[in-house]
C-alpha cells in the first residue's frame, strides 16, 4: 500500500468559492452549513471553507489537497475525512476542539511526530491512518511500531483504522492480530504456500453512510420547526381578526333584512 501519486489535473485543481458551497449544501449562509461532502473534486485549495462556522461534517477525500489552514476555524467539527490526499501535516487540525473522527489515510505522513498536533484533542476516538481494502497508506504506517507510537501519542483513542483499541470489544480485537501474526509464512527457506493479498469486495465508499443527526443538527430543525408553526398562528391570527371586521362592516350580527334582495 503506497500513498497517492499526483492526481490527474492537479496543476488547473479547484478552489472553493462561496458558489460552489452554496450548490452543495443547499444553503444560503455559509454559516448554516452542518454537513459537506467534496469528494473527488480535484480541489486543491480550501478557498473560503473556514467561514462555514457551524460545519460538523466534511468529506474531503479523493482531492488533491497539501495543507488544511482553513480549517483551523471550524470549532464544532466532529467528523473529517482528508484520505486520498497529498497532505503532509495535519497541525490546523490542533483548532478543532471538538474533533471525534479522523480520516486520514493516504496521504504523505511520514513521522509519528505529525500526529502530534492531535494530542490536545480530548474528544478524538477514530483515527484512520491505514485502509488494506482501499488501498491507502501513509509512509509512517511502514515502520513495525507504528501501533505502538500511535496508541502511546495518543492515549484517547477507542478505534486506530477500524479496529477497536480501547473499551468493549477490544480484547477480540487483540486476539484477532495475534493469530494473523501466528499464521504468517516464517522466514525460513523453502517452498511454502504464498499469502493472497486481501482485496476489496465491495466499491470504495459502500460502508460509508451520513452520519446521525448531532443534537445541534435537532435542535435546529426544531427551532425552524417552532418559528414556522409561530408564523402559521400568527396568520391564522390576522384571518380570524380580518374575517370580523368584515362581519361588522356588513352590518349588525343576525339581522336577516339586510340580506333581503
């Protein structure tokens, strides 16, 4: 597994403009913006993504992108995922204090040392470095203890490229990597049966689903939800108050002569 190679039409690659965001995300304030998905758009520049304030979701994979600056400003993103990129640091990530999942996979990390910007982040659990079935790696995953250095810089960690480290389940986990260790080929001489490799067996992107709806997201359709019922009332309000005025300029209330043709 080999990080990606330069991506075709990387040089004429994409910016993001307010246009492009708007067409996305159905928004017109970029500020509203909860959830984005800019998969394979051959950006190469995040342009004005740090204004879109309240973004909780982001798909960037399959771009050609080499820094993260703008996003040093989203304070409320949760879930992210830059695999299949060509970054070589992710330090504008260390602003995103409320980071939980982290994609990362394919880029052009080679040290431990560029993870170090995520220590800070309390709330990370998910980090993907590594995907066998896509085919994305990062130089860094190449060294025998990267798992090691990984799970030491950053204690926090529940799932290290989806497969659970920490908390209920993991003890399978565990005895899942030592018998995979115990079944392959040893480095003796002689003719042995020759491991296939692992292939994927469904399109890239088939697991991968939108994620729940965050309280925030809820809150918000409910606030929406309230002023429209508030408006509903107030015209039924101005309906019932025209409809008697009417009454009173037709004149008095039950006199049956005034209907006398």
């Amino acid at each position: 597994m080999e990080p990606p190679g330069e991506k075709p039409g990387e040089a004429e690659g994409l910016r993001i403009t307010p246009q492009l965001l708007k067409s996305c995300s159905g928004e017109f304030a970029l500020e509203s913006i909860l959830l984005l998905k800019l998969r394979d758009l051959g950006l190469v520049d995040l342009g004005c993504l740090g204004e879109c304030l309240g973004l909780e979701w982001l798909d960037l994979s399959g771009n050609a992108l080499t820094q993260l600056g703008p996003l040093a400003s989203l304070r409320q993103l949760a879930v992210l995922n830059v695999s299949n990129n060509r970054l070589t640091g992710l330090e504008p990530l260390a602003a995103c204090e409320n980071l939980q999942s982290l994609n990362a996979a394919g880029n052009l990390l080679a040290t431990p040392g560029q993870l170090q910007c995520l220590a800070g982040l309390r709330g990370l659990e998910y980090l993907r470095l590594r995907d066998p079935l896509a085919r994305l790696s990062n130089p860094l995953c190449a060294s025998p203890s990267y798992w090691a250095v990984v799970r030491e810089l950053l204690p926090g960690l529940k799932v290290i490229d989806g497969e659970r480290v920490s908390g209920r389940g993991s003890e399978l986990y565990q005895l899942c990597r030592d018998l995979e260790s115990s079944l392959r080929p040893s480095s003796s001489p002689g003719p042995g049966p020759r491991a296939t490799e692992a292939q994927p067996w469904v399109e890239p992107g088939y697991w991968e689903c939108w994620p729940t709806q965050s309280s925030s997201i809820l809150e918000e359709a409910c606030r929406q939800f309230q002023d429209t019922l508030q408006e509903c009332r107030d015209l039924d309000r101005r309906a019932t108050e025209s409809l008697a005025r009417a009454e009173q300029a037709l004149g008095p209330a039950g006199n049956a002569s005034s209907f006398v043709f």
